[in-house]
C-alpha cells in the first residue's frame, strides 16, 4: 500500500498548514490538525478549527464557517495535493479545552 503525501511529507504539510493558519487570522483563534482514517478506513486530515467567541455574534448562522472550510480546502486542495479527505470540526475558544491548557503550559 502506497502511503499518501500528507503521511510522507509531514514537515511540509505542516509549513503549508502554518501559512493558512497565518493567513486566516484574525478570523480564527487556532488551527490544528490530525491525520488518521475516517470510519471507512480512507487516509484523512482532521482540522479542529478555533473561532473567537465573538464569531457566534458576528453570523449567528455560521455561515462564515463554511467559508472558512472552503478556504482551507482550497489553499492546500488535501485530496488533490496530500491524498486525504478533510474533515472539519469547529470549536468556540471559550470551549476549546486544549487550547487554554496549552495557553498555561
């Protein structure tokens, strides 16, 4: 089984990561990410994306949130580019656990 980019090529999919994360503050707080296999077993890209408490005011919808995915799934195309399917799960900051106990460490 031929492994897929994202697994091979951690270092520079994290730079890439990085640069999107920079490039989408101040609309998000945090972008982190997890590779692993969706329940159907297919290689995948976790993103846990942190909003400012304040986004829920902002669009109560959370319409923005779909922007933001798209956003992502386009500067690093995870299929196309890494050969694995993304998943995105968002989290306001004030109920984002692992981010305040990395803030105390």
């Amino acid at each position: 089984m031929v492994l897929p980019a994202a697994f091979v090529r951690q270092s520079e999919l994290a730079k890439e990561i990085d640069h999107v994360r920079q490039g989408l503050r101040p609309e998000i707080v945090d972008l982190r990410y997890s590779l692993g296999e969706d329940h159907t077993g297919d290689p995948s890209i976790f993103f846990d994306i942190v909003l400012p408490d304040n986004a829920i005011d902002n669009d109560p919808t959370l319409r923005r949130s779909r922007h933001l995915q798209d956003d992502i799934e386009q500067a690093l195309r995870p299929l196309e580019n890494w050969g694995v399917l993304p998943y995105c799960t968002f989290v306001l900051l004030s109920h984002d656990v692992a981010f305040r106990e990395k803030k105390v460490a």
